[in-house]
C-alpha cells in the first residue's frame, strides 16, 4: 500500500500547504514509508507513479487532477475555494472522488451546497509553522516608533488591497506615528501589476505605505510579523487564508473580515480580532472569472468589506491596543497547537483509515 501525495512545493498557499502537510506525515513512525511524494508538474513521474499504483492504494491530490483516471486505488481530493459557487473545472474533479478534504466548516457547507455528498466531505484542517511563526523575541509597540500595521498577501481585487488603502488614507492618511507596511506580489504580469499597486498609494498621496513587493524567506516573513504590531486582513474570502494564521501564531492582533475559511480558526481567538462589516456581493472580478471559465456566467458570491468598517477598526486596534496585544499572545499558544501541522495529519489519518486498511 502507498499514500501517494499528488502536489507541488512552492511558495504559493497550496505549495506552502502541500510541503508541510508531506513533511508532518512523513514524520509519523511506521507511516512514512507508505508515503510517495508525486510532483504534479513532471509527466514522467506521474506516469510511472500512474503505471506502479495499486488497489489497495490512496491517492491524494492537492491541485485538483482528475487522478481517479489514470491512479488504481482510493482518490482523495484536497481542495479550497473562495467563493459559494464552485468553478466547474474544479467541481469535475471533486465529483467522482471517495472523499474530499476541504480546510473549514465553511468549506464543508459550500461543498454541500454545490452538491457533494456529505459523507464523502471531510473537514481536514491546514496547518502552521509554530517554531517558525510565534510570538517571542518581539517586544511590544512603544511609542517611541511608528506603530505598524502589516497587511501580506497577492495584488488582487480578492485581498481588498484597494479598500484597505482607501480606509487607511482617511484615516492615518500620512501621520508619522503611523505606518502600513504591505507584503505583496503576484505569479504573473509582475511589474504591469507593481505599477498598479504604486499608482494606487500615489494617488492617495499616502507617504506613510511601505510596500514589499516579490518573494521572501519564510525566515524573512516571519521576522516581519514579529517587527510589526498588527495585522490588517479584510479579504472577500479565503480557502484557509494563511498569512492570518501566521498572523495569529505570531502573537498580532488581527483586523479581517469574518467570513469564509479562515473562520476555522479565527473562531478560537475572537478575543483579540476586530471584525470587518461586510455583505456578500456576486462575484464580478474580471481576473477571477478569467481563471474559472464559467457556462452560465454565474460565479457565486464573497464578501465584500465596508471602507468605513476598516477605517473603525483601525482605530479600535489602535485605541484598544494593549488589551489586544494581550489577548493574541495568550491566543498564539492556542493557535499553535490546535493548528500544528502534525494535527492536520492525525485528522487526515482519521480519514484515511475510514476508507483503507492500514
């Protein structure tokens, strides 16, 4: 029998997730040689993984294939989404699998909702990095610096990049005792999209905006959480949202909207968060919708985040920081040991086993 991981390492939210879920498992004493790592992107070794799998086999995909075509054995398919309708490219994978993990309750209710049967859903929950992303070796703001606000994630209409700017402008729009730090980039049109994150701060006339834009370490991310003193997040919807576990992990009250999959955890430090008003809107992103090719020109809905609501929560954080900062130290532990990654994989085993002897 194998545990055959069908994925990709790299530094994107499904790459991230992928090599960590495929480090833990590996990790666990008599499972480890069941597993064979399988890299989506080589055609070689997926064929040769194809023609070597048996029926006693489970096969797990990460990145939507249709395995259940080409692998003997048990298919799994791992999956994460934004919006409440689910593109049909993905859904014609998910449709024939023996299970699929999806990170989130919230997730577990979409997949219903766009017809998955129930018990074939399994709420697998993604990890973090607790020695790398934790709260030590950072000191409190005082005010003898700027107070930091830190906002991580892709250049895309999803992230509410444009909404939080906005807010920030009318609120600490150029005070010197302010600042917004942004971590960004993007996989594609590199420079056409730095150029319209730029412009976007120029025209606010915002002086008070750092922006980090291309890739960095893991060391290097997590040092800037520890260098800033919260995080700001109010996205339309998130798979899982990694940046904000990280966030959390690493002690930093959080500003984001609450809906969507990062609501897994979320739910378990609402004490040190400052939720965002929203309602949930259809779907008409041009760059999203080119992704997902839909018949019916139907892409569901997300949330979309008040200006006004991010503005107010901006100043709570900031009225209300100590008390706050508090409360996520405390809510780091929690976050770090519900969420390890080796309690994802204990989930995951759960799951497997209810499909396959082993």
């Amino acid at each position: 029998m194998k545990i055959r991981l069908i994925g990709k390492r790299n530094n994107l939210g499904i790459g991230i997730h992928y090599a960590n879920f495929a480090d833990a498992i590996k990790q666990f004493y008599g499972i480890a040689d069941l597993v064979e790592e399988v890299d989506f992107t080589d055609q070689a070794q997926m064929q040769q993984a194809a023609a070597a799998s048996q029926p006693d086999d489970v096969n797990i995909s990460f990145l939507g294939a249709n395995i259940h075509e080409f692998f003997q054995g048990r298919a799994i398919q791992w999956t994460v989404f934004e919006s409440t309708k689910i593109p049909e490219i993905v859904m014609s994978s998910l449709r024939p699998a023996d299970q699929v993990w999806v990170p989130s309750e919230w997730g577990r209710a979409v997949l219903m909702l766009n017809g998955i049967d129930p018990e074939r859903i399994w709420v697998v929950p993604e990890g973090v990095d607790g020695q790398k992303f934790h709260p030590y070796r950072r000191q409190p703001w005082t005010a003898d610096r700027p107070f930091r606000f830190l906002s991580v994630g892709k250049y895309e209409h999803r992230k509410s990049f444009d909404e939080l700017l906005t807010a920030f402008a009318q609120t600490y729009g150029n005070m010197s005792n302010i600042e917004l730090v942004i971590k960004s980039g993007y996989f594609t049109n590199h420079d056409e999209k730095l150029l319209s994150f730029k412009k976007k701060i120029a025209d606010l006339q915002l002086t008070n905006v750092t922006l980090l834009w291309g890739s960095m370490t893991f060391d290097d991310i997590a040092d800037l959480y520890r260098s800033c003193d919260a995080f700001v997040f109010p996205t339309k919807g998130e798979g899982w949202g990694l940046p904000l576990i990280e966030a959390a992990a690493s002690g930093l009250p959080i500003i984001t909207v609450p809906y969507s999959g990062h609501t897994e955890f979320i739910q378990h430090m609402a004490n040190s968060v400052v939720g965002v008003d929203y309602v949930l809107a259809d779907i008409d992103c041009p760059e999203y919708c080119s992704y997902y090719p839909q018949a019916d020109q139907d892409w569901g809905q997300w949330a979309r985040p008040d200006v006004y609501s991010i503005s107010a929560a901006l100043q709570t954080v900031c009225r209300e920081y100590d008390t706050l900062y508090a409360k996520a130290q405390k809510n780091s532990k929690i976050i770090r040991n519900r969420y390890s990654w080796q309690a994802s994989v204990d989930q995951a085993l759960v799951a497997i086993r209810s499909i396959a002897r082993f």
